[in-house]
DNA sequence: CTGTGTGCAAACATTTTGCAAGCAG
DNA sequence: CTGCTTGCAAAATGTTTGCACACAG
C-alpha cells in the first residue's frame, strides 16, 4: 500500500519532473496546470470538474479535457494520484500525496470522509495470504448516510 | 447488510414475482430469462455476458440487451442483485441470494475470488458510527496477484 | 382492454484515439 | 531538429431513452 506522507508541493513537483525525466516525456504548463490544480483542491475530482478548475485558473493555457484525462492517467500510472469507482458514473481522483487511507460516502448528500483503520488492513492482508493472493491494492468504500443527512430526514 | 440465506430457484422466482406483484409490473418470459440465466450461472456478469448467454440459452425471446439492462436495474434496485464497479469499463452482477461477501480480483487474469470476514463487518460499523454516519451498505475490493499467475510470472 | 414491456434505433455520457500543428529538450 | 504533446473532432464504450407494436393481467 501507499505510506507516503504528505508531500509539500515543491516535493511533488519534484517527483512529478523526475517520473517525466525516467520516461522521456515533456514538462508542459498544462501538466503542471493540472498538477497544482489538484494540490490546491484536496477534494475528490472527476476529470470534468477539474478540467473547469483548470480552465478557469489557468485559462491563457487553453487546456483541453483530452489533456486533463490524459495526464490523470499518467498520474494515476505512477501513483500520484488515486481513483474512486462510482459504477457508471465514472471516477473521482485525488492527489495520493497522503497516507493511504478510504473513504466514507454519504448517500444522500454525496459528502466523503476519509479515515484510515491499520487493524482492517492487516485483515485484509491475512485474508489475501490465505487465498494464495499477493495483495497490491484495495478499495473499501462505506456508503451510509452522514450525521446532517439523517438529521434532516427526521423533520 | 443483507444476511439473506442461499435461495433455491424456486423462492427466488417467487421473491421476484412478489416484487413485481407490488409494483404492477408484468411477470414477462424475458425477465424470467435473464433471472434464471443469472441463477444457474453463479459468476460475475457484465450486461453485455449475460446478455450474450441468455440470447444463447433462449434465442426464440430474442431479447434485446436493453432488456437487460433494465432488469438488471429493476433487480438491483429490489436487492435481488448486486454489482460491483470497475471504473470506465463499467459494472458486475451477481445474484444476491447468497451471503453478504466482499472479492478479491486478480489484476493479472481477472479471476475473482469470494470472501467474508465478520472481524472486519464490525471494524467498519464502528468506524461509521464514529463518524456520524449509518451504514448502509460497502464496497471492499482486494485487488492482488493470484498464485497462478504469480507462479506464470516466475517462469 | 389498459397500460406495462419489448426491441430497435437514436441519444447520451464518459473516455480514448487519429491527426496536424506546436513546442520542450 | 526530433519527437512528444496539444486541442480538436471523431470514434469508441457503456448505458439510457423515445417510440410503435406486443402482450400480461
């Protein structure tokens, strides 16, 4: 699992230069846009909205949606950032500059908390063992309804 | 989470009939496919698979694959199925009739492998309830390498 | 009979790809 | 200069919707 801690930005920027370096890719203001967009929003994305933050933050660079899919892809292959499923409704991102962790999500009104349980991670491990399984990853998603939400259900 | 014991056909035909009693829905030949389709086959469904097998196993019906989606959805939403989320390239089903289970899904050939772990069903009600949330239901996906394919890899 | 269900085609939503021009290294 | 990157438009995927006919209740 991801136990990177909290990275400031110079230092994400930093390891964001060195992965374009190891693959001989190029340095562009767009992929540096889209990388500081999402430093400074540590909410949960989809490629869409992050493409409007990014367009309207930066709009002389004239960034395209393709471009935005296309680096949160290159993102995501190198482990800076994370995604969430949500069935037919594509995915969200985030910056994985944090401590691994997962996410709570309300039902009702669409809030997301993030926690992290070290006890439930070792079980996952020893469930993975015994099925003969290396883990690699995992998703845990909680969906329930938040304290607000069941408040106003009641009235 | 749904505790339902293990259904024969039998019950769960009339499980569905009731649901569609109480809706003023129509109890159709197509329906009556795709849900036996989905008993007799116990793996994981794409729309687009079952809807393959059940234009196999009943071609007279000639049922559409929206046909299947919207059955999928009305079993869905009856808790009769449940699915699981693989990012862009859409959902799983599988019947419910069985216990409440989480997966572990090899990365490499996409076997997946069913588990339940009752230590971690509590872990995740507590960290809910110390959130302000009510669990409704979750999402717990182990993604790893099986020992097949780690063996495969070795060679 | 009434109104729901169906398949088909078209519409949609999201993501990816082909291409010609632009720009980083 | 070379070849990766970009935005655009088009394609590809996966899913939903409008419609006229079919059929369950």
């Amino acid at each position: 699992m991801n136990n990177t801690e909290s990275l400031s930005y110079d230092e994400l920027l930093e390891t964001f230069r060195t992965i374009l370096r190891k693959n001989r890719l190029k340095f562009t203001a767009q992929r540096e846009a889209i990388l500081k967009t999402l430093y400074e929003h540590p909410e949960h994305f989809t490629p869409e909205n992050l493409y409007l933050l990014v367009k309207q933050k930066y709009p002389e660079l004239n960034t395209g949606i393709t471009t935005v899919y296309r680096t949160l892809n290159l993102l995501e292959e190198n482990k800076l950032v994370t995604s969430l499923s949500f069935g037919t409704q594509g995915k969200k991102f985030e910056l994985g500059n944090k401590p691994h962790h997962d996410h709570i999500i309300c039902e009702v009104c669409g809030k997301i908390v993030e926690f992290e349980d070290a006890q439930i991670e070792e079980l996952q491990q020893k469930i993975a063992k015994m099925r003969g399984f290396k883990l690699t990853n995992h998703i845990m998603q909680l969906y329930g309804i938040c304290r607000k939400c069941q408040e106003t259900q009641n009235h």
